[in-house]
C-alpha cells in the first residue's frame, strides 16, 4: 500500500511534522511492502528508509505567497503552478490513502489539490492541529463567533495568518465547498474541544473520529538526574510562539505576583509579547533541542498554560510524560485529559486564580503523580486502523 502526506513543513521540531512523521513511519514499519511520499512547501528534513521526501515550492515562491497572503488574504491560494506540480506527483506516485496537515503555510493552492484529490477518489484523512479549514482565515477564532455561519468582516484581521485586507466571506465558503466536495473525506481532531467546533461549522456533514496526538515517551520523559532549586518554587510557561491566543497577559499578570520564593521561565518566542522587565521571571528563546526541553520541564515545579484555545496542547502533555503536575483551564482541551493525580484545572484562567492554584495546591506535590496521557504509538496505531479500514472500505466500493 502506498500513503502520500502534505504538510507545511517535514522538519520534526514542527509539532503537526512531528506526527506525521511518526505515521508515516509507522505505515512504513506496517508491511514491507508499504511505500510513502511526503509532500512539504518549506524547510528540510531526515532522511527515512521507505519514505520519498519531495519539497514542492521554492523559497522565492513561498516568500511571494506570504506577501499576497499577509497584503490580500491569499493565504493557501498563491503557488498554483507548485501544487500542479504536487498533483503530477500524487499522480505518478499512485496512493491508496493520502493524510493532509497544515494546509496553510504559504506553500500550495489548495482549491487545485482538492480538485485532484476529488479526482483520483481515494480516501482522504486530515489532520485538524487547527481550526484554519472551518474559518474564513484565522486559524483560532477565539470568542469570535462567525466562522459558525458565514464569516464576514473580520473582526481581528491580525491574528495568524495575519493581513491588511479580508476576504473572508469567499475564503470561507470556498474552504467549505473544496472539503465537503471530496467523494471519501474523514476528518481526524485530536481532542473532544476540537471535534465539537467540527460539528458547529461548515463541515459537519464530514465524518469526524478523535485520536489525540499523544506523547513519545522515549523523549519525553522524567530524568533522575534534573535537579530542582530547594526552597524555589519554579513555574514553566512554554510556547512556540507567544501569540495574544497564549494569554501572555495572564502569564505576565502570573510574574507581577511572584513572591521571593518563586520563578518563572518562559521560553519561547516573546519578542513584544511581555514587559521588558517581569519580576522574578527568565526567557528563554524557541528551544530546537529535546535534550534542552526536556530537561527544562524536569527542574520545573510545574507546567502552566493559560490558553482556551488548543486543539491538544502538546507542552502540557510534554510535560505530564516528565512526571511534572500542571495547570491548565478548565475550558480547555487540555482539561480533557488532565486528571486530578496530574495537576488541577482552573474555572477561570486569571492570573490570582492561576496564583491560587501554584500556591494552595501544589504545595502537596506528593498529591501528584503526572503521566502522559496518550502515547504516540497508540495515535499511530489508532492511525492505521483508520487507513486500513478506510482503504478496504474504498476498495470494496470499487468492486
């Protein structure tokens, strides 16, 4: 059998990538004779027996669609002439199953890849690490409303992927149409939050399964030898990007209420995001090594997240697999998996509450025994029971 994988990106560090990844080995591993291609618009990656890596847009071309998306809102509908060449691709390759990611990213046109995956009539399974495909642009709405109907004057225009004009209205329907058209879609969220804004858009009529993304335990892990500052109390904030969906607010209203005793360590990419100077409180920079990370969440006390708007919420499950509690809000996906021997879920995401919650409960740390809440193997084993199923079920249809 043969899977073919589209993705912004196939560098591991890139966390939809990092699944992927692990699928495609994992369908590769299945069977000797399974083959899988991986379609990607920027960045590099490792080489991986069984596995046909192909980059199908140029830097030049990836730059010029990020001017037209962040100018026109052409985002995901510039690099026409780069995605027939993915379907040339897609053709000669020959897929029994394709399993799309991150869509947007600057790197296809992806009315064109719907189009010819409408075509070729095999299944299509995507990934959903967002909500870009049941919006008009944005890749979480936050309270905003619209994308429910129809989206219409943009609200927030700077939020990921961020432009100076809207077309959301169009954006919207047509995302709609190139999904709801494809003959044999299943849609895959990986958290209950996530499926619920499924059945509230556009797309509800398309089958939806959840299969979170889980945890590879061979990385992240609790480490005997981290050491933890006595008489300190340190607080881990981690996020690629520290975007307003992140509530750096709250987390900085968290640092102006630190006591003597207690520390913050943010890491991530903060630039504009916080004060200059927070009490108490150390930045570290997007961490590309596990080593490091890991390492980081093993001398924390605990691990916070103050955002109502993840699809799984990799850091706080990342950080459950070290055997370090968590604080997470109550309306959150992470909540879903958060139990009461992994950390404490709070009502309201405020700073005082989120205060209240490091102080009063995690004082009885021996309370607490985190562990990850899904592995990543049984996500890719769950993975290839849903291409197997959908593949016998395609080949059935046509006989």
């Amino acid at each position: 059998m043969r899977l073919a994988a589209i993705n912004t990106t196939a560098s591991p560090f890139h966390a939809p990538a990092s699944l992927m990844l692990d699928v495609v080995k994992g369908f590769v591993d299945a069977s000797d004779g399974n083959r899988a291609m991986v379609l990607y618009g920027r960045g590099t990656h490792e080489p991986m027996p069984g596995v046909t890596f192909e980059r199908t847009s140029s830097q030049q071309l990836v730059v010029n669609h990020y001017l037209w998306s962040r100018t026109m809102d052409r985002q995901g509908l510039m690099s026409r002439r780069a995605t027939v060449q993915m379907v040339e691709r897609l053709r000669e390759f020959l897929p029994d199953i394709v399993h799309l990611h991150n869509l947007h990213g600057h790197y296809l046109h992806y009315p064109t890849l719907f189009s010819a995956l409408d075509r070729l009539d095999i299944p299509v399974v995507i990934t959903l690490h967002d909500l870009w495909l049941m919006t008009g642009r944005c890749c979480f709405p936050d309270e905003c409303q619209r994308w429910t109907q129809t989206c219409r004057h943009c609200p927030d225009r700077s939020k990921y992927p961020s432009t100076l004009l809207s077309h959301c209205k169009i954006n919207h329907l047509l995302k709609s149409d190139c999904v709801n058209h494809l003959p044999n879609v299943t849609l895959v969220a990986p958290s209950e939050w996530a499926v619920r804004h499924v059945y509230q858009s556009r797309l509800n009529l398309c089958p939806s399964i959840v299969i979170p993304n889980g945890v590879n335990q061979d990385i992240f892990r609790h480490l005997d030898s981290a050491v933890k500052t006595d008489g300190i109390t340190t607080i881990l904030a981690v996020a690629n990007k520290w975007e307003a969906r992140k509530r750096p607010d709250i987390i900085a209203g968290i640092a102006e209420r630190l006591k003597d005793n207690e520390r913050l360590v943010i890491v991530g990419d903060a630039k504009g995001k916080f004060p200059a100077e927070l009490k108490n409180t150390a930045y570290i920079p997007t961490i590309r090594n596990y080593d490091d990370l890991v390492r980081l969440y093993n001398e924390a006390d605990c691990t916070i997240s103050a955002s109502t708007n993840e699809t799984y919420g990799m850091t706080i499950a990342e950080s459950m697999a070290c055997g370090v509690p968590v604080i997470v809000p109550a309306k959150s996906a992470m909540a879903e998996y958060v139990k009461c021997t992994d950390g404490i879920t709070v009502a309201n995401p405020t700073a005082d509450d989120f205060i209240h919650a490091i102080r009063d409960n995690m004082g009885e740390r021996q309370n607490f025994s985190p562990k990850a809440p899904y592995d990543r193997q049984d996500a890719v084993n769950r993975y290839m029971e849903l291409f197997n199923r959908l593949i016998d079920e395609s080949r059935c249809c046509a006989n």
